[in-house]
C-alpha cells in the first residue's frame, strides 16, 4: 500500500505567515545574533498561576505556558507559522486510506528522571488518557480525548518495536496530527507517575527543555534547562514563571527590569511600552476569539428572538474600540480571519436598539427582563479588560430593558461553574489549541461536547445542521472543500447567534531587548528553548 510521510501533510494544514516573520538582521544593536549566549535567568511575568502541571489534566493557558516547556509530543506547531514539525518523533508515516500513523522516535532520546523515552513510555502516556482501566487513569485526564471526542477517531495506540507507534484510526481524521501537537498530548515519564500518582501534577516529569524545580505558592514555577535535552541543552540556565495578575503592574516589573519579557499588557499602557529604550515587541493576530454565550437550556435564551435582540443591543464597535483599542478587531464569525473557512461574505450583526426592541416585545418581553451576566475575573489575550466589558454590555442591554447583575469568581471557579451549566449570559473566549478551525467549532459548538459535563460549548447549542458541518469539516482532507465547509458553518453561526461574538485580539508580547530568538506560535503557546539572553 502506498503511503505519505509528514511532509506531505501541508494539504491538510493552512500556512500562513503572521506579522514578525521574515528575515532577521545578523546584528541588532550591536549583538551577533548568529552567536547565541549560554546563561541567566529569564523571568516571564503572565496572568496567573498554573493550575496543574500534568498535561493531561490541562485545561488553560496558565498551566499550558509552563507544561509547554517542560514536556513534549511526537510532534510540535511550528513557530510563527501555521504548520506542523517533527518533535520527539524523526519521522511519521500516514497509510494511504489515512487510518494508520506510525512514528519514529529519536534515539537515545531520557525523561528528566533519566529513563528512556521508548515506545512503551509513549503508549503508557496515552493510555492514562483514554482507557479508564489503565492503573494511572484518573478523572479530568481524558479531557483532551472528550474534548475532541477521539475515542470515535482513535482505535488503538501500540508499540511495533521499541522505537516506533502506531495509530490506529477509526476513520479518517483531518485534525488528527494537529491535536496530536496538544500539550495535553505531550509524553510523561511512567516512572515519575508510578512513582507520583495522583500528586503528579505538581511533580512533572518530561522530556522537554527544562526540567521543574519548584512551584511555590503564589503560583510561581522555577524550571532549569534540561542538559540532556535532544536539540541540545536549551540557552538559559533557570525560567521562572511568574504570575502576576494585574496587567500595568506587569508593565511596571518590566520596565523596572524585575523581569525579563511579560503576557498581556494592558492598553493604556501601549503608548509608554512602544516607546520606551531598551524594549522591544513581538506581535502577530492571535488565534483567539472573545464572546458573550447566552445559555440556551436557560429560558429565554432558547428563544432565537431573544437571542437576536440581545446581540443587536449592544454596540460591538464602540465596546471594542474601549476595551481593545488597536490591538483587536471586531469579530463577525467564530473564527480568527487567518483560518482558513473564515466567512467574508457575512455581515456584522449591526447595533440597532430599536429593533432589538421589537424582537423583544414579539417574544413577550415588552417590558425586558431580568438575568445575570458572568465575567471574568482577569485579563486573558483574547479579553484584556473583562470587567469593563461587562458594565458596557450590562449600559446597552439596560438601554432595551434588560436587566444584568454582574457575576464574577476566582478564575478556576468561574470556569468550573459555566462549564456546568450554571450561568445565564457569561463573557469568556477561547485561544486555539492547535491553527484549525475545528478547533473553535467543535468544543466551542459543538453538539456532542454538551452531552456530559463540564462542557467548553457553554452556549449548550445543539444546532443538527452546524453539527453535520463540524462532522464533514473534520473528515474532509482536501484545503478547497473543507474550506467550504467551514465557510457555511460560520453563516450557520450567524443565523443561530448562541454568542455575542465580540473580537479577535492580537497576540502582544513585550520584553527587554536583549531577549533574543523568542518566537511566537500561532496558538498561545509560548516556549523558551531557542531564547536567550544578550550579555
């Protein structure tokens, strides 16, 4: 039987190059980029603290940032780019009818603990994940596996020797090798988890570039370089990971020289960062999108009507230009406009409070009604300022007589709470694990997705039709059709309206300028192993 090796895969995946990319000067202020340097402490100031650091159990950016750098997977998204590269794995093999993926490993590849990375440790890490007889299986590690409902994709994981894994599929699957980029699909060390348990997820074990250290309890991880890594030993001798909430006060720590390069910064504080000596930016569209779901097994927002009046309440254009300032973009589909299967035939829902009026009135709510809007409690990429979000949504919708209290919970209990239900209207968004449109469709819309919880789909739409859409996109191979595809589910979206969708933001990350090679993913991974630091 024929087959395709990896490079044959760029049918499957859009590549695009974001804002950034391109040739890169030798010398930049008098440092020889071709000679990097060995040594220092970078020290990250992001949102938050991680929430575990098992990347099984990983189900947001804040423990993703730092598993990111410590494990690894068979394969890896490709920096600045949208596409896929080998990583733990030389070399991959897809059989001709796509139900086979056989990979090889790299020799001689260790976990930090110092045992071998072989065909049997990849097998054990997978099947913690899905198979629920496993010894090491516990609730929460198959998220990634129900979140991409992988057991309908996903036949067997086995060892054919002791370097090589074989997938057996199901059906065919377009998404199969991006996801397979997941840190949740990273390799951990079956030592360190017989050996650890359930209290692995703040001992981490892995093969990545940096090997952890400490996690104390503020949320700050400390990491040092790993000299056995395969790509040879990452620049930094120590990565600390600092969390710390407040986007100005991470400005302020960066401009002090506390750290070293910070996430998120607030707006206000753009005009100061783009012109201060000694700092430097790296930006690019991210892969993101922010929104307002509306629960739909909550009365009234059942009702299309409703639904539809809420949207055109609120003046999208006006909220953005507050909240995000030149650094979003309003969104009119579900999807960043890099992907490919972006609509740009629909129209923006307008802002028209009168007819949101009618709508009202023709769904029995002459007189509005009441409910409660949920919101977070910090900043994320794809929402720097949550709370003013909310009280401008919370003015508009009161300008067409409904009537909001503002919720909010600590970040862990927030999400815990609208994934089961709990909310009416909540104000959150996604950042794509992997560049596929399938990504934002199917957990984020999808039907399956709301048949247990917790569930990411916290609109809780059910729609038949978008379904079919998300199931054809995922098992269409070639680029033109899948495409189309996406590109019906988007006017799909737009008909249904289970969100106020509200923008796309740019990925900006500032730092001192003597951090030199960091690269930006299309996700929002960020990863440490090529930076380092200009003495």
């Amino acid at each position: 039987m024929a087959q395709k090796t990896f490079f044959a895969l760029t049918a499957f995946v859009t590549l695009l190059c974001f804002s950034g990319c391109g040739k890169t000067d030798k010398k930049t202020d008098g440092v020889d980029l071709s000679k990097p340097q060995y040594g220092g402490t970078l020290i990250y100031a992001k949102s938050g603290p991680p929430l575990t650091l098992d990347p099984a159990l990983s189900k947001e950016t804040e423990s993703s940032v730092v598993i990111a750098n410590i494990f690894e997977g068979l394969v890896e998204q490709r920096a600045g780019r949208s596409g896929i590269d080998p990583c733990m794995a030389k070399s991959w093999v897809i059989s001709e009818n796509g139900l086979e993926y056989t990979f090889t490993l790299r020799p001689g590849l260790t976990f930090h603990d110092g045992t071998p990375v072989n065909a049997e440790a990849v097998v054990f890490s997978f099947e913690s994940q899905y198979n629920d007889k496993h010894p090491f299986f516990s609730e929460g590690r198959d998220y990634a596996w129900k979140l991409f409902n992988l057991k309908t994709v996903v036949k067997s994981v086995t060892a054919v020797n002791d370097s090589a894994i074989r997938f057996t599929l199901l059906k065919p699957d377009a998404t199969f090798l991006s996801i397979l980029t997941l840190n949740s699909m990273a390799v951990i060390s079956p030592s360190a988890m017989k050996k650890y348990g359930k209290e692995f997820y703040k001992n981490p074990v892995g093969a990545g570039p940096f090997v952890y250290q400490s996690w104390i309890g503020d949320g700050t991880v400390a990491l040092t370089a790993f000299e056995k890594y395969w790509n040879g030993r990452p620049y930094l001798d120590t990565l600390i990971l600092l969390p710390v909430a407040d986007a100005h006060a991470r400005w302020e720590k960066l401009k002090n020289g506390e750290v070293n390069i910070i996430g998120v910064p607030d707006k206000a504080d753009m005009p100061e960062i783009e012109n201060t000596q000694g700092i430097r930016i790296v930006k690019q569209p991210g892969l993101n999108i922010a929104y307002m779901a509306m629960n739909m097994r909550k009365k009234p927002f059942d009702d299309i009507r409703v639904r539809k009046a809420v949207v055109l309440a609120i003046d999208r254009d006006k909220l953005v230009q507050t909240v995000y300032g030149n650094f979003g973009r309003p969104a009119k589909n579900p999807i960043p406009h890099v992907l490919t299967g972006y609509n740009n035939e629909i129209s923006a829902t307008p802002f028209d409070p009168n007819e949101s009026k009618k709508l009202l009135a023709e769904a029995g709510f002459s007189n509005g009604f009441k409910t409660t809007l949920w919101t977070m409690p910090i900043s994320r990429e794809y929402m720097p300022e949550p709370n003013k979000a909310a009280k401008m949504i919370q003015s508009d919708l009161k300008n067409v007589g409904i009537e909001t209290e503002i919720i909010t919970f600590p970040w862990h209990t927030y999400l815990e709470k609208i994934y089961r239900s709990q909310h009416d209207m909540a104000i959150v968004g996604w950042i794509a694990d992997i560049p596929d449109p399938d990504n934002f469709f199917y957990p984020l819309l999808g039907k399956d997705v709301t048949k247990n919880l917790p569930s990411t789909n916290i609109a809780f739409y059910t729609s038949e039709d978008m379904n079919a859409f998300i199931m054809k996109g995922r098992s269409e191979a070639d680029p033109m059709e899948r495409s189309a595809i996406y590109k019906k589910a988007c006017a799909q979206f737009n008909k249904d309206l289970p969100w106020f969708i509200i923008a796309h933001a740019n990925s900006i990350v500032p730092m001192k300028d003597n951090v030199i090679n960091f690269q930006l993913h299309s996700t929002a991974i960020r990863k440490f192993k090529t930076v380092w630091i200009a003495k």
